[in-house]
C-alpha cells in the first residue's frame, strides 16, 4: 500500500510514496502529512479469526494487511520488541476497575510510557530501512519527558541511526530525567536546555528546516529524520492495541463479540486516538471515541463547537504535562479522513496564518459522530487518582486520570468503556504521592516509596536502579549552542 498527502500534492513529490519513504521524511507537500491510500478492511472475520491470537500475532497479521515495504523478518524481529514488556505473552493488560469500566494499561514496557508501544518497534523498522539503503541517519527529538527516554531506548546501538534528544533542563520528572541522562552508548547524544520545552521542540523545528544544518550533515554523509508522533511509523504500531483490548474484553467474557464499546483516550498530539479511530474504521466494533484532556483543552473546545482556536491561548503547565500541548498534529489526519485534501489544507493553512479554522456546522456534526470531549482540571485528576484507590483499589497516573472525567460526562452508562492508561504510577510520582496522602514531595524518589508504602507495590526494577546508576550525558546548554553541539557529537 501507498501513502498520500493530507493538504494534496505539490508539483515537486511524488503524489504517493511507499511506507519507507513515508516514514523517513514525514513532512508531506504543502507542511501536510501521509496517510495510508486506503485502510485495510478487517471486519468482524478478522477479529474472530484472531480471538485467541497472542498480541504478536494480532500485530503481524493487522501490519500483513497493510501490504507496507517491510519484510516479513523485519516486522517480526520488531514485534519481539514487546517480549521486554512485563508480560510478553500479553504486553497490553486490560483490567476492570469498576461495572463497565476497564483500563487498558499501555505502559508496561522498558520506559513505564506508553510511547513504547510504537516506539519499540519503530527503532527496529527504521534501522532496517537505513541499513538496507546504505543510508545513516540523524534522529532529532525533543522531550518534556516520555518520547525522549523511549526513543534513546529503542534507538540505543541500532545500526545506521544517530540520535540527539533535547529536552528542558527541570523541566522534567527526575525519573524521566535520569531515564535520559544514564543511557550510555555512542551513537546517543542527550543535550540538557537551558529553557522550558518549546525552546526545545522550537529548536528542532528549526534545524529540521534548516539548508545549512542540512548541508552541514550532508558533509558527513547523513541524513536528517525525525521520530516525533506525526510519522506513520509510529501511528501504525497504534491501531493494533485497540484491536486487542477489544478481544481481550471479549476473552474475559465482559461483551459478546460484535457488542460496541466506548474508547476513551487521554489526548496531546492525537497519536493515540488516532490509532482508535483507524481501528473503528477497519471494523472495530465501537460506539465513539472520547477524547480526554487537561486545562490545555482545545481539543475539548474543537468537538464541542467546531472552533480551533489558539488566539489567546497559552500553554498551561499541569499535573499531566505529556498532554501540554496546544497544536495537536495529528487532528490533520482526521480532518483529511472525513473532508478531504482541499478542506485540510485550507484548515491547517488559517491555524497557521490566523491561529483559528471554524468547521461548518455540517462538519462539526460528523466530527461528532465519532468523538466525544471533555476535560479534566489537576485538582479533578487528583480526587479521581484518590477516589478509584480508595473505592476501587486501582491506582493510576494522572494521565490516566483525566478519562474519568469524561467517562462520567461524556459516556451512556449502559455501554461498556475502554479507558487507555498511558504512563505507570512511577513516572509521575509526586503528583500521585499528593493525590493519596496530601504529602508534597520534592523528589521523585520519596514520592515512589510513600506510594510504594502506601498501595503496597513495589517499585519496578528498572525505574529503583535508575536513582544508582552513573549519570554519563552531562551536557546542559543554551539554546544558541544546540546546533554547535550536535555537529561536535556527529
Ligand atoms: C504522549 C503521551 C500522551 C499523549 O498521547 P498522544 O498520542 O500524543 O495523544 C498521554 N499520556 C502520556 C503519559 C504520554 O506520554
């Protein structure tokens, strides 16, 4: 299967591009990006055909359909990424946390987020495609905290790849900081700014689209990519598990086949729910996708009234910080899916010029056929992580946290919801820590104990070696050096 462009095509690309080319230069004609040509029909054959397929054989037949250039060897050494997970015979648990909600938890592999989900495997594709094209690559990420430890993780020792993570200097937990600065290998470079995160994601836009930076790599025989979350090549590795949470509610006997279900998915850059909403439309059976947010609601706001809006809005920190995010990437693919090319890039074209596109109201009632929205404020959150604790005996981050909210406002209760856990209470600890005893912590590894103490879990290896272990990237700069900086590590 080909890939075509979300806002058409320019006279300078090609009008469809294999998965490769996809996935190695993401940015599309006109600042749009790639979407599958057609989505694969699975239908409720497939489901049923698969329902006592292990996650990996879910995942290799749903990625077969796609016809995409990768060899078969390659997905599969891919997929066995997720034998790091806690369970490798089921690396994505769903568990019931009250009459009609269940939790499916996406954060049990090697960084505790649930960027692993796609990133794990992603490391293996990309890697593959540079080797077999004789290609190095350079991959740029900027960091408020998940994406960076994930993408070091997956990307640490792979052959024919480079990559350079920025991320804000405290501006980070201190387990996603120390999940950063103790990888050691050669080919990762993790540069501390002197900033807050939009100095970080600002600079890597920049040397994205800068000639010289370009030029200068050119000298040194690489090339330059990105593994932020608007590649298909993360996007694809996030259809597959709303496919299994869903059999694996039908294998706990909690719906009959075919039954429809809500999925509730905390939301930033829309990765996530976007994965929901191809699967829905390969043929999972769900009643609508609802989309959770913190105070950075503009996601809340464009399902509700149509309007997106950035005008007077301003980035909020809050307790859910991988959610902070005002433009949130991924909506194009969605507005491409139901309007069309024309219609996206005259959307996107005023949100870039004028901060602000208004659907009609014929759009904004399709929109709303399959999302719907709320949000969830911190202080919200934190009765939700204290409530389900204490009522319930379930534990969550406050991520997670925001689609009780939702669940309450937005869902029919008759219907049976999967909410996505997207981060293990051990990446956001001092807020949790707060939420069930009222404790303030300043450092993450009190908080962990106290929660630890307090809901008798104990801390996960991988996370309790971490406060030990030799912090070996030492660099922390100004923003004006970051370029200087990378261009010494190649
Ligand atoms: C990245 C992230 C999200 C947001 O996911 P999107 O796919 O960008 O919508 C939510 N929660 C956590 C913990 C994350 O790391």
């Amino acid at each position: 299967m080909n890939f075509i462009q979300t806002r058409g095509c320019d006279a300078t690309r090609a009008k469809s591009v294999t998965f490769s080319e996809a996935i190695l230069n993401p940015i599309a004609s006109f600042g749009g990006l790639y979407v599958p040509e057609n989505l694969p029909e699975l239908g409720e054959a497939f489901l049923n055909e698969h329902l006592n397929a292990s996650y990996k054989e879910l995942a290799a037949a749903m990625l077969g359909r796609f016809e995409i250039d990768i060899e078969k060897n390659v997905i599969d050494e891919a997929l066995k990424l997720y034998d790091k997970f806690d369970n490798p015979s089921n690396p994505v648990p769903v568990v019931k946390v009250k009459e009609n909600l269940y939790v499916s938890e996406l954060y049990h592999g090697p960084t505790r987020a649930f960027k692993d989900m796609a990133l794990q495997p992603f490391g293996v594709v990309l890697s593959s495609i540079a080797q077999k094209r004789g290609e190095h690559y350079l991959i740029l990420a900027a960091t408020s905290g998940d994406t960076g430890p994930a993408a070091l993780e997956t990307f640490k020792n792979r052959a024919n790849v480079q990559v350079a993570c920025l991320y804000p200097d405290g501006g980070t937990s201190d387990v996603q900081r120390l999940q950063m600065v103790t990888e050691d290998a050669k080919n990762l470079k993790v540069i501390g700014i002197n900033g807050v995160f939009d100095d970080a994601q600002n600079a890597l836009k920049r040397l994205l689209a800068s000639s010289e930076f370009k030029a200068a790599l050119q000298e040194k025989n690489i090339l330059l990519s990105a593994a932020n979350s608007v590649n298909f090549g993360r996007i694809i590795f996030q259809i597959i598990y709303h496919i299994h949470s869903y059999l694996e509610l039908v294998r706990q006997s909690a719906i009959t086949m075919g039954e429809k279900v809500y999925l509730n998915v905390p939301s930033g850059n829309f990765g996530n729910a976007l994965g929901a909403y191809y699967a829905w439309k390969m043929g999972l059976p769900v009643e609508k996708i609802i989309i959770s947010s913190n105070e950075n609601n503009v996601l809340t706001r464009l399902i509700k009234t149509g309007k997106y809006d950035l005008r007077d809005a301003h980035v909020v920190n809050t307790t859910s910080p991988a959610m902070d995010i005002l433009k949130s990437s991924n909506v194009e693919r969605i507005l491409y899916d139901m309007f069309g090319f024309e219609r996206t890039r005259e959307l996107m074209q005023d949100l870039e010029s004028k901060n602000f596109y208004e659907l009609s109201s014929a759009e904004l009632t399709e929109l709303q056929k399959s999302f719907d929205a709320d949000f969830c404020t911190g202080d919200e959150g934190k009765a939700y992580i204290k409530d389900t604790f204490d009522n319930n005996g379930y534990l969550m981050d406050p991520h997670t946290a925001t689609c009780m909210k939702s669940y309450e406002t937005c869902s029919n209760p008759a219907i049976k919801t999967i909410a996505y856990s997207t981060a293990e209470w051990t990446k956001f600890s001092p807020v949790i820590a707060n939420a069930l005893t009222g404790e303030v912590d300043a450092q993450d590894i009190v908080a962990l104990e106290s929660i630890a103490k307090e809901a008798k879990l104990s801390i996960p290896p991988m996370i309790k070696e971490l406060f030990g272990k030799e912090i070996v990237q030492k660099t922390v700069i100004e923003k004006e050096d970051i370029e200087k900086e990378i261009l010494k590590f190649l």
